[in-house]
C-alpha cells in the first residue's frame, strides 16, 4: 500500500468522504482507482498516457470526468450523480472540501454487486429473456444515438484498420508473455485481410447510418439488472473508440459472452438484436468484430499486466485471462 500516490492512500480513510463510510475499498483499473465507499463510488483517473488515452494533466483529467458523467447518463441516468473535487483542507485531503482542488472524481451511486452480468453469468442467472432485454435497449439507444458528419468517418476501411492495427503495435512487447508470435501475428494478418476483401461491405455500413456514436464498451461487467437495465463505465477518454459500426458495439458483448463458455446466450443475444433492429449484416461481420473485440480486451490485460500497483498476486489472475482472450480470438479465424 505505500506504494500508492499520497492522494490514493488519503482517499482509503472513511473520514475524507462527505458521507464517512465504515470502510473504503480500493478497485484499480489500468486507468483508474475506484474506491467503494458505502452507498457511493467515487472514480479517480490514473495520470497515464498510453498514446490512445491522456489523463497526465489535472486539467484533461476534469475535462474526461465531465464527459464520462455526460455520455454515461445516456445509458445509466440514475447512477451517475456528479464530478466532485479532492481538495486539501489542512493538510488532509478531503471529497468535496473547500480547500484548492487537487484532483476530481466522479461521483455514482453503488450498484448491487449481486445484480451485475458478470456475476450472474457464473451462477447461470442469466437468460435468453434478459438479453432480449438488453437487445431491445441497445437497439433503441442505436436509433437515437449520433451519426454522420465526423462520426462517419470512423467506419471507413482507415480508422477500422487503424482500430485493428493499434492493437497488435501496442501488444508487440508482450509477445512471449501474454501472446505467443504464431498467435499475434496470425491475428494480424487475418484482420488485414478481412478489412481488404471487404471494403465495399464497411463503405455500406457507412452509407446506410450504421455508424454510430456508441457506448463503446460493451461488456458483461458493465451491464446491471437493477430497477431496470444499467449500461455504464462507457468509453469517454477517445471518440475514435466510441465512435463505431453498430456491429462492432453487440459483437463486444456476444464475444464476452463465449467468454464466459455462453456460445448460446451469445448466440441469443445477436439473434433477438438482428431481429430487432432488421441489420442482418451483423452476422457478416460478427466473427470480425468479435476477433478485434478480444483483441481489446487481450491489449487492457497487457496494460493491468504491466501496470506498476497492482499486487503481485493479481497479476497472475490477469495474465491467465489475458491470455484466454487472445486465444478466443484466434477461435474466431479458424477455419479461414
């Protein structure tokens, strides 16, 4: 724990909160601390720049916590509550303080553990009726979500290989210890090669709207059966990543679901969406979506992987799923 930044370690003591919990609990990503805190959770941004994302200023740091409460208040209303500052009132750093701002958090209301996909998934709680449930939301929200303009553009062939790219230079090094060479650069090659054969299919996906400016990801353990349904923690910190083909969006969520050894929730899930929304080239480009979708998800364990606080002991955990992604997205090219 003294390995934490001085602030982190202030934000562990119940008394820096306006609503003193009995305990804190500290969750890291790689690009944030969340602390648990009673009924609330406050998220703090790391001051980390990994080239897709920068958050190394105070500055850019309020500016993504504002954004994140905007974008995510389209999904989930009801938990997102406010961005409040860490001040430093006599020496201590306090949440929402009257001393000078020394960082900011967003604050959300907590949602039942018990309620979140990703748990309910290995209790097998989850049913073909809840994510046609999800379909019939997602699919409304697609509806009204932005196009056009700039937002097309990042449904041409350049920004999706770019997409598609990013991810195998940002994982080279890791190559020997997350992914094997045979595996990152078939992965490669077979994404390249899909992107060129189908050029004319991602030119239509532009022209008939598909692009949208969506919640970007879209994976079980931001989903939660409470009062409702609640999408959140989407993508605020790089358009680029938010701005994609509705495809590209449920293929998220189909893929985490084989993920989780549910091909048949998967299955149902992209059957009620297809239905719903008449967009049956979704499956053209599931297993596309799907394979650079894994690949993401491989690219973040590779960050937490490397990732100088997080316990030793976790990391462990992390590099065997992180290696079960890149080998479920080699599944999605066999054959090819």
């Amino acid at each position: 724990m003294s390995e934490l930044p001085e602030l982190i370690q202030a934000l562990l003591d119940p008394q820096s909160y306006p609503e003193p919990p009995q305990r804190v609990e500290l969750v890291q990503t790689q690009m944030s601390y969340v602390f648990i805190a009673g009924d609330y959770v406050y998220k703090v941004k790391k001051p980390v720049d990994f080239g897709f994302l920068d958050y190394t200023t105070l500055e850019k740091r309020l500016t993504f916590c504002i954004k994140e409460l905007e974008l995510n208040r389209r999904l989930c209303p009801d938990a997102y509550l406010e961005v409040v500052p860490v001040t430093l009132d006599n020496g201590r750093y306090i949440i929402g303080g009257t001393g000078e701002s020394e960082e900011y958090a967003v604050k959300m209301r907590r949602l039942p553990r018990e309620a979140m996909m990703d748990t309910l998934l290995p209790e097998n709680k989850v049913t073909p009726e809840m994510l046609a449930r999800v379909a019939a939301l997602l699919v409304e929200f697609h509806r009204k979500a932005a196009t056009g303009g700039d937002i097309n553009e990042f449904g041409g062939t350049d920004s999706v290989f770019r997409n598609t790219d990013e991810n195998f230079t940002q994982t080279e090094k890791y190559i020997g210890i997350t992914v094997s060479a045979e595996t990152h650069g078939r992965l490669k090659a077979w994404n390249e090669n899909f992107i060129k054969t189908n050029e004319s299919l991602f030119q239509k996906r532009v022209a008939e709207g598909r692009i949208r400016d969506c919640h970007g990801d879209l994976h079980a353990a931001h989903i939660c059966f409470n009062n409702g349904i609640c999408i959140y923690d989407c993508i605020e910190f790089n358009d680029r990543f938010r701005y994609c083909d509705v495809a590209s969006e449920v293929a998220f969520l189909a893929m985490d679901l084989d993920h989780y050894g549910r091909a048949d929730l998967s299955d149902s899930f992209i059957d009620a969406y297809v239905k719903e929304s008449g967009d049956g080239e979704v499956k053209t480009l599931l297993n596309f979506y799907k394979c650079y979708r894994a690949c993401v998800r491989g690219k973040v364990g590779c960050f937490q992987y490397a990732d100088a606080f997080i316990d030793p002991g976790e990391k462990a955990k992390i590099l065997e799923n992180t290696r079960s992604y890149f080998e479920l997205a080699e599944s999605y090219v066999a054959g090819d």
